[in-house]
C-alpha cells in the first residue's frame, strides 16, 4: 500500500473541517501511513454574487475535484454529499459516507426563537430555492434575501444587513462551532432538507486499494439514508435549480422518507412522507416517486 495520500476538497473553512475530520479517522485508523490536504478552487467558489440556481450547471462545488481526482494529483475528494450530483465522472464512485450528524436546517436570528414567532413581512436570508419554496408556503409575505458565503459570513450578513432571521444547515453550524447561535432546529414538517444534507462523502477511482481503505469509515445507516435520497433525485432530476427537499431516516428497520417539491418558488408545494421497513425501500421509493409526479 502506498504511504503517502492525498485529500482533495474546497477550501471553504467548512469544508477544510469535514476534511480534517476524515483526515484523523484514517490517521487513527492507520497511523503508519500519512494523509495530506490538497486545497482545489471550484466553480461554486469562484461566484458569490449569483444565486446558485441561476449559474445553470450541477456539480458546481465538485466538478475541479473530481478532475483532480480523475488525472491523479488526488487520491480521495471529500465532499458534502448534498454537494455531490447523483451522477458521479465516470470513473469514479462513492467510496465511503461518514456517520451522519442531524441532517436538518436550522434558525439564526438576533431576535426570534423560532420560525413560528416570525412576523409578517420577515426578511429572511437564504440563497436555496428549497427554503425559499417552503417558507414561502409558510407564509407568503415573508421577504426572502440573497444570502451566500461561509457559515461566519452569513452570520456576519445577518447582523449587517438587519435580517429577521437565517437559514443554515444545523450540521455546518454545529462543525463550525456556531451551535450556540441557533435558535431553532427546524421540524422535518416545517422544512425537509436537501437530499445528502448532514453526510460527509469520500469519493474515488474504481480502486481496489483506495476503496478497501476507506471502508472502515463507512457508515452503513447513513450510507443507506443517503442512498435512497439520492435515487429519488436522480428519478427527478434537476438539482439547485429545483426546489426539492428530501430526506431518508432509518430507525432499527423502519424507513420513513420526506419530501418537499414546488414547480417553482412561487408555485404549489406539495409535502409527501412514506414509511414503511427498510426491506421494502424500492416499493417506498417508487411509492414517492408516484405522488411526486402525480
């Protein structure tokens, strides 16, 4: 086995943290061998100003490493999975997905402990189309403000800008050290969140070695969750251009999965949950996929 490897990733303060993350689980899972961090500019990092949904291409804070990835100069990529498209470079495959911390959205605001205390006309930031469909539902005179960058921008924006309240994913709070600034974290009822949302993946080379050794770092649960999330978005299609939310939760063997779907952000949203055992995840699957296109 080779000594030295590679870790691939964004160089958002975020993501160098859920690489550090991966990186001293294989240090203490080998530690005669040695792991370096590669920092690699995306597309995504490259764009702040502009909403996502409306730069028009997938894979935007992935598409570098994966390159990266293909000729070599990496070994392993490291992403957040609601990052990665449902349709991996050829080549490639998800290696390994990491426990999965609470996949759900949650409430920064200098004022309001919750999203039901909101008042009507509330600016709220957030940059998704997802959140904006379901809190548009919601309440549809709530004001919704661009809002991109780091989690401490965003922050930082919220005070400056005399926001009413922020959306951020719990996970990326909670690793960045900001948990004590959440106000409320969001009921699946109130807000589904992104497929992968929560998850940390490894992706590689269809690789024998690069895969047997980071196998022990899968997680089979979170693995499944993410799985299931990821098949019913890539039946749909689409990506940040979609308002779409779903979410898998395993519990011993029972499956319960949740989506949120508007035709726009402005359009119906329709919220949909089927559960059922883990065994008969392709009938619950073809059972949402049913009420989503009906």
């Amino acid at each position: 086995m080779k000594q030295t490897w590679i870790l691939g990733t964004r160089g958002s303060r975020l993501a160098l943290t859920q690489t550090e993350i991966v990186k001293s689980r294989l240090c203490a899972r080998y530690p005669s061998l040695s792991f370096e961090v590669r920092v690699i500019k995306t597309t995504g990092d490259s764009v702040w100003n502009t909403p996502l949904y409306l730069i028009g291409e997938k894979g935007l804070f992935v598409k570098e490493i994966e390159e990266a990835l293909v000729r070599g100069e990496i070994d392993l990529a490291v992403h957040s999975m609601k990052d990665l498209p449902t349709e991996l470079a050829e080549g490639l495959t998800l290696g390994a997905v990491l426990e999965r911390e609470d996949p759900r959205d949650s409430l920064l605001s200098l004022t309001f402990d919750s999203l039901d205390a909101l008042p009507d006309g509330a600016r709220i930031g957030t940059s998704s189309m997802r959140r904006q469909a379901q809190l548009m539902d919601l309440n549809r005179t709530f004001t919704i403000e661009p809002l991109r960058g780091n989690v401490d921008t965003r922050l930082r924006k919220l005070r400056e800008q005399g926001l009413d309240a922020i959306i951020l994913a719990w996970a990326g709070v909670k690793r960045m050290g900001f948990a004590d600034q959440v106000k409320q974290i969001l009921p699946m009822d109130l807000m589904v969140p992104a497929g992968g949302q929560g998850a940390i993946g490894i992706e590689t080379l269809r690789e024998e070695q690069v895969l047997d050794l980071v196998a022990p770092l899968d997680h089979a649960a979170s693995a499944f969750e993410v799985h299931v999330e990821r098949k019913i978005q890539r039946s749909l299609g689409g990506g940040c251009s979609v308002p779409f939310g779903v979410n898998a939760t395993l519990s011993d063997h029972e499956l319960v999965i949740r989506t949120a779907y508007a035709a726009g952000c402005d359009g119906h949203l329709a919220r949909h949950k089927v559960l059922g055992l883990k065994k008969d995840e392709e009938a619950l699957i073809a059972e949402m996929l049913k009420l989503l296109v009906s």
